[in-house]
C-alpha cells in the first residue's frame, strides 16, 4: 500500500453473513485468507498427514457442512504489523484444492475475495480492491483548500456501497473502513492482510457496529 496522504474512506461492502457455527454449506467456493497459507491435513486432526500447503488467494471448494466434528475449534491469525494473535473459532471441513482432498480449519477461510499482493509483498489499495470486485461504479473529484491545505475529495459510489475518499498532503492521514454484511472474524481476516507490510501504520482498530456493520480503522504518518 501506498502511504504519504491523509485519507479518510467510507466504504460500505456486502459479503456474504455467517450465522451460526457452521460456515460454509456443500460445494461452496471459498477463499484461502492467510498470507502464508493453510495445512491440508488427510483426516480432521492437525497431528494427522499434511498432504499440502494451500497458498493465500486460493479458491478451493467444500465438500462438507463442517458437520464432520460438532466440537467447535481455535486457530489464531496475526502478521508483522498488528503481532497480537486474533483469536478464530471454527471446524474442520473437507474440502477440494486443485486435484488433493482433505481437512482445513474453516476460520481460515472466506467467500470474500482476495486481496491481491504484488510481488514486493505489498497489498493493493483498497479503492482498487473494490473496482476489481464490484463493478458499476462511478466517480466524482472534488478540489479544496482547507487552511492552506490543498485538499483532493474523491467519491466512488458502487451498487450497494459508497466510497469517499479525502486526500492532502501533510504526510499523514486517517482511515475508516466500513464492511456490511459481513462477520467480524472476516473482517479481522480482511484487515490482518491488509494491513500487513504497512510499516508507517499506528492503532488499527476493528469495532462490530450496529446494523451488522463493521468498522476498520486506523492512522499513519511517513
């Protein structure tokens, strides 16, 4: 990501909601949320056979309810950043990856889209993220002078969310992210990639609002 600019973004997505423990139902397509990749172990145990290592952005499908174990699990998620671990709760589930079968822990896992990494390991920014996965948008620039301060207000506005996005050029800014429809275990898969890299980048915060929205937020200075 790009830093260097005070940016404020409003941004309403709707993901798919997760109600209850289990998931994800039979022949769902899923996405692989770890940056460095998920064990797929040949039966529901993690001291079982790893017959691989399924990489982050990897769509797999489900070949099981999470039903195989009623026994809720935990697995933990954090990157170089925010080096807390985030708590996740879940199931074994079988799934699909390319030709192999077997086991993964569905916290890991989410039918949100990916978020693409370049090759220097750094993520794209968010208002690409949206472009690329929700078509329909449009866009107006505005131009003002607060203080002394040029400022750059651009607004994005897509089918069932709003963009707004302020830019100046003091060196620092400020983020909101808000996410509808969505769970606040995805929310914390979004934001530990999302974030990940982002060096310049102080008090990230992820809030559960109310109207099932969720609040992503975060300040930084180069």
């Amino acid at each position: 990501m790009k830093y260097g600019y005070l940016l404020i973004a409003f941004v309403m997505l709707s993901f798919a909601t997760v109600h209850g423990l289990v998931k994800f139902s039979k022949g769902d397509k899923v996405n692989v949320w770890v940056l460095k990749g998920i064990k797929l172990y040949k039966n529901c145990d993690s001291k079982s056979t790893i017959a691989a290592t399924i990489p982050y952005g990897t769509a797999i499908e489900i070949l099981s309810s999470g039903t195989d174990s009623l026994k809720v699990y935990q697995g933990k998620i954090t990157n170089d950043i925010t080096t807390i671990p985030v708590a996740l709760t879940g199931h074994w589930v079988k799934v699909r990856s390319g030709q192999k079968e077997g086991y993964v822990f569905d916290g890991y896992l989410s039918k949100m889209p990916c978020l693409k990494i370049n090759q220097h390991g750094d993520t794209e920014e968010f208002n690409k993220f949206v472009e690329r996965n929700y078509k329909g948008y449009t866009k107006k620039v505005n131009k003002k002078v607060v203080k002394g301060i040029d400022f750059r207000e651009e607004m994005y506005y897509y089918k069932g969310m709003m963009v707004l996005k302020s830019t100046s050029g003091d060196g620092c800014f400020d983020t909101e992210i808000y996410l509808k429809g969505t769970t606040y275990q995805d929310a914390r898969l979004f934001e530990k990639v999302y974030f990940n890299g982002a060096t310049a980048t102080e008090d990230i915060k992820v809030q559960q609002l109310k109207n099932n929205i969720i609040k992503i937020s975060c300040y930084s200075c180069t």
